[in-house]
C-alpha cells in the first residue's frame, strides 16, 4: 500500500481518501479483510490513533465492519448513502453530537470497568437487554427502551453509582435516534438496527470473558461510529443550506422578474 495523499488535510483524512478509493475500485472488494491496524501504521507511519480514526470514518460512511477478535472487513456497497438531516434537525444534532462525545469518554471507561467487576446476574441482565432488542427488531417494536437498559446495566456493574447516576439523568434521549428523525426514517429499519446490536454483541461478548480492553474498545467504536455517521449528515445539510442560500442570492425566482 502506498502512502495516502493530500497529507496536510489531516493524516486521518488522507488515509480515509486512500483506504477508500481503494474500496471503490475495488482493490479491496466486499468480504476483503483489510490489513492489521500494526500493518497499516507501518505501511502509512502513521500512529494507532490515526489508524483507529480512520477505521471509525470508514464505518460510519457504511464500508468497512470490524469484528472484534477478528479483523475489519470491506462491506458491501450501501444504497442512500448518508441519512439526509431536516434543516429543523441541525440544531438538536448538535446537542446529540455534543451528548456521544460526553458518552465515549464515559461509557468506554464504564465498558472496561464493568468487564472486570460484573457479576453474573449483571451479566444476564445484560443478556435479556440485547435479546429482547433482537426480538423487537423482528416485530418492528420499541428498542430504544432495551438499548437504553443495556448500557445503563453496564454503568451499574462498574460498581461506582456515579456512573449509573449520569445515565439515568440522560435517560433514553442519550439514544440519538429519540432525537432526530433522519436516523429513525433513514436507518430505523432492521438492517441499520441490526448493525447496532452487532456493536452491543461485541462489547457483551468482551464483557462476558471480562476483557477490559476489548470492552473499552468495542464500546469506544459503537459510539464513534455513532458520532461519525450524525457529524457527516450534519455537514452535509449545512453545505446544503450554503449552497440553497448562493443559489438564492445568485438566481432570483420568476416572481422577482417584473413582467415587460
């Protein structure tokens, strides 16, 4: 692999632009395995930060999938692309935007403390949070409601009630898709709900084997993949209203052209 372009944009951007284009023509097809995080640093010599961050942007933007334990593997193309945020939206994503930063910087602590300190009757109520999501997913019913249980369960098994106190103040609208509606009309039926509780399966399953550093992980790219997919639908609606407001300015309707 070669060395990404367009490095003064950002290291993280210009290893985006390179894994990507590599994905859309396809060097790297769907069900490809994409090479270690190690391989990459090298390959690139960049940092495993840069790395990570490149990763999250590219499965937020549907591409690439990484399996804990496993690999990150090319996805198959998707149709619709980013969900598209109503003008009204634009405010209230970035109170949600700024409520997933509060919640990575919290919520990977709590994944990784909970993997060492969880009991097993936490670990199976955990369980029935993510069966009963499944189960939802199935008969189109509330999963916001067994989402919710799942992460406030495991702020509870850290075994520092702080933790658990800021969940329940947030309560369910920490969840983004309570909060804006693109996401529920765009991305709320099974395939994008399914892709979600895969994320949860990963950070359980690091749980379940008290893994801290796994569940840090995989909750720390659930809720990055989370941020990723809303911060590139809010760009994209404010470089709308830009080019909608030039385009007004620049054009004036057939009402404004007075009549000969």
């Amino acid at each position: 692999m070669g060395r990404p372009r367009q490095r003064a944009r950002g290291l993280a951007h210009g290893l985006v632009e390179d894994l990507g284009e590599k994905i859309r023509s396809q060097s790297l097809r769907p069900g490809d395995k994409l090479p270690t995080e190690s391989a990459i640093m090298q390959a690139y010599g960049v940092s495993r930060t840069v790395v990570r961050e490149a990763l999250s942007k590219l499965q937020a933007g549907g591409l690439v999938e990484t399996l804990h334990g496993v690999g990150t593997f090319v996805l198959q193309p998707r149709a619709g692309g980013v969900f598209r945020l109503d003008p009204g939206e634009i405010a209230a994503s970035v109170d949600v935007l700024a409520v997933l930063e509060l919640r990575i910087s919290l919520e990977t602590e709590s994944a990784g403390l909970a993997a060492s300190r969880r009991t097993d009757e936490q670990l199976v109520a955990m369980r029935q949070a993510l069966d009963d999501f499944e189960r939802n997913v199935v008969v189109a019913g509330d999963t916001v409601g067994p989402d919710f249980r799942f992460h406030l369960q495991i702020a509870e098994s850290t075994g520092n009630p702080y933790f658990a106190d800021i969940m329940r103040h947030l309560g369910t609208t920490l969840i983004p898709r309570t909060r804006i509606s693109a996401i529920r009309t765009h991305e709320g039926g099974a395939p994008y709900l399914n892709r979600v509780n895969r994320e949860h399966e990963e950070i359980y399953a690091a749980i379940a084997r008290r893994d801290p550093e796994s569940a840090r992980a995989a909750m720390r790219i659930h809720l990055t993949n989370s941020r990723e997919r809303l911060r590139l639908a809010q760009e994209a609606a404010q470089q709308k209203a830009k080019a909608d407001a030039a385009a007004g300015t620049a054009a004036p309707s057939p009402d404004d052209i007075p009549s000969s």
